[in-house]
C-alpha cells in the first residue's frame, strides 16, 4: 500500500465512547487528580466489557501554514476487526474495513478502491489501540503516554493523554497524538493526530455515542451499487 494510501485510511481511524450515568459522573467529580497509573487501570477495567460501537463524528482538518480549517462529518460502526466508516458531507464516501481488505467507495465517482493491508496490518493496529476498548498496557507498548490535564470539554470532564509514538513507522506519519477521555466512562470523545514535519493536524470530534449496540453482520458486508468500478491496489 502506498503512504497516500495509508494516510487515507489512517485519518478515520477512530473510535467511540458511551453515554454515562449520574452516578458515574458524580464519581468523577469527586476524584482527585489523575495519575498515569489510575488512568490506566480505567482504561483497563473499561476494556472488559467493549465490544461494538456507534457514533456520529465530525472530522476537522488544520492546514497551518494557510490557516485553512475543513470539516467533514459522518458515522462510523465497529465491531472487531470491521469498520464502518460513512461520510456525508461535503465529500460523501465509504470506507470499509473486514480484516485485512480496506474499501473506499466513491458514490460521485461510481468506483470502489480496495487495498490489503496485510503488510501492514501491524501498523494499522498501533492507530487502532486507540480505539475503545484498549487496554492500558496494550497503549504503553506502542506510546509513550504522559497526562496532560483535566479539560472540560462541552459537558464532559475529561482526562487528556498524550501519545508518543515508539515505532519509527508511527512517528514518520504522526508527532504526537491527543486523547481526551471522558471521566465518567473512560471512552475518547475527542482525539487529534498531529502530523509528523508540516505541523498540520487533524481533531476528531465524537457525538450520540452508543457502546455496545447490535450490530448484524450484513452492515460489513461489501455491497456497492450496480455498475460500480472496482480498482484493487
């Protein structure tokens, strides 16, 4: 697979959180500051029980040296090893992930671009565990992980982690990468990948959260339109 290829499929990536109770907030607030090792053991115990999501997001790229902001929005389901990703607007698209095949559906083009990452599979998963469901020492093992504050974003009280990348692989896309988690379920509502060398980055923003949903089978199923081109890379 090519870099531009990588790149693409890395930049949506990401995935979800889950609605709390009050009781769980209550408990959040009521806690300290938060250490690297606590931190952790959340992300651990959070891990336990993960296994789907859906969400609504909204994708934010910064092109610094112009100060040019664009934003897209979309959807995005996961369970396991597949991926959902639907983008609505302003470029509608489709990317699939089963396994090791990738899918980019283009509906104005009418073309359908499959990669395998087999490769690089290795690589996909360093940008993966940062999804829900990781386990704490499962994203020592790939990033050096400092806690940077206690931000509240929107209604959420959050604990931000920076992610330095170990592998030479990580750093020559990404810098450094930002997780802000939610207190009360120890789920990201928000993460932003900081481009290796151009200083660019991008934020992705995560809303109407639902952890564990019913997801069936068929939703990660390959079905594109009739008379779609298919190009394998």
């Amino acid at each position: 697979m090519t870099r531009k290829g990588i790149a693409a499929i890395f930049a949506f990536l990401a995935a979800i959180g889950v609605t709390s109770t009050l009781s769980e907030r209550a408990a959040a607030e009521n806690h300290g500051a938060w250490t690297l090792p606590a931190v952790l053991r959340q992300l651990d115990a959070t891990a336990k029980d993960f296994q789907s999501l859906s969400a609504d997001i909204e994708r934010t790229k910064v092109t610094v040296v112009v100060n040019d902001h664009s934003t897209e929005t979309g959807s995005i389901f996961v369970r396991g090893d597949k991926m959902l990703l639907e983008m609505k607007a302003p470029d509608p698209r489709t990317i699939l992930r089963t396994g090791d095949n990738v899918y980019i559906y283009t509906p104005g083009l009418k073309r359908v671009e499959e990669y395998n990452v087999g490769k690089n599979r290795a690589l996909l998963e360093k940008f993966l565990l940062l999804g829900f469901g990781t386990q704490g020492r499962e994203l020592q093992k790939s990033y050096l992980v400092t806690v940077v504050g206690e931000p509240v974003l929107g209604d959420a009280k959050t604990v931000e982690l920076e992610l330095t990348p170990k592998s030479d692989d990580v750093r020559n896309q990404f810098s450094k990468i930002q997780i802000w988690f939610d207190q009360a379920t120890w789920l990201p509502v928000q993460q932003q990948f900081n481009e290796t060398g151009s200083g660019d980055y991008f934020t992705i923003h995560y809303a109407k959260i639902v952890k564990n949903p019913g997801l069936s089978d068929s939703r990660f199923k390959p079905h594109w339109p009739k008379g779609t081109e298919q190009i394998k890379h």
